[in-house]
C-alpha cells in the first residue's frame, strides 16, 4: 500500500489503523485525530475502538502459534526462556495475586510499552483467561485514552495535573 493510497482512506479509517499499530496504539492516534481536527471525542472513540480490534485475535491466537513455533527448537528455547524469566521476575507472585486487575493500571498510564499489545502478552505468559484480559485491557485502554485526549486538549495541564 502506497501513501497516496493511505491518503485516500477516511480520516476516521487512518485514525484507526495508527491505532491497531503496537508501537503506536491511541498514545499517537488521538492526537493526530486532534491535529486534523476530528473532535476529541471522535478522536477517543475512534481511538480506542481501533487500538481493541487487534486484542481479540492477539488473545486468541498467540498460544496456537507459541505451541506451532515451538515445534522448532530455537523457538522452544526462547519460550522456555520467556516463561522462565517472568516467573522469576514476578516479583511475590504479583500476577498471581492481582491478576487481569493488574493489567487495568498496565495499560491505562499511557507509557511506551505499556499498551493494549503488550498487555495481551502479559496475559498469555501468565495464563489470565482471555474474558477476564479482554476486560481489563478495555478498562485499561479507555482510561489511557481519556488521559491522552485529556492532555492533548491541554485540561489536565489547566488542572495542574
């Protein structure tokens, strides 16, 4: 796909799609949706809707395809290495003791890394059930996207947040 092919699409559509991306996600999205002069709720509701779509079949399918890969072994490696090393790393069994109510603050702070993608990770290396993760990461993303079009609109600078 060209640009001049990306140029064409609705605004609302190219709104979307900065939304889906993992690096991206509505931390980007709503204030280009600001900037081209979409309203902000628009730009929220916009936004987070695209910054979900991607969760459903991240949640879904990321065990199929780890239980595929790991028929290779650098890939059995790894994720021997990945499970290993979070559990290590978790620390007093945060995970264990919070579960998907920990994704909800995860995501929410709108950080680099700190996404509706990544959150979808978290929840399959730690076995969170995908309607427990889904709701969390819908929580988390919704209030993300009030603090960034919040601030994007300058309310939380005049509130002296």
């Amino acid at each position: 796909m060209t640009f001049d092919m990306i140029n064409m699409l609705p605004e609302s559509i190219r709104v979307m799609l900065v939304a889906m991306l993992p690096f991206a996600e509505l931390r980007l999205s709503i204030p280009i949706a600001l900037a081209n002069e979409i309203t902000p709720l628009q730009a929220f509701v916009l936004s987070v809707m695209g910054n979900m779509l991607p969760v459903v079949p991240l949640l879904l399918f990321l065990d199929p395809v780890s239980n595929w890969l790991r028929r290779y072994t650098i890939f059995e490696r790894f994720f021997n290495w990945l499970f290993s090393r979070t559990r290590r790393y978790n620390y007093n069994n945060r995970m264990e003791k919070y579960g998907s109510l920990a994704l909800i603050p995860f995501v929410a702070i709108p950080l680099p890394w700190t996404g509706a993608w990544t959150a979808c990770a978290i929840a399959f290396v730690f076995g969170i059930r995908h309607r427990y993760a889904f709701s969390a990461i819908f929580a988390g993303v919704t209030i993300a996207g009030i603090i960034v079009t919040l601030s994007c609109m300058g309310v939380l600078v005049m509130i002296g947040v």
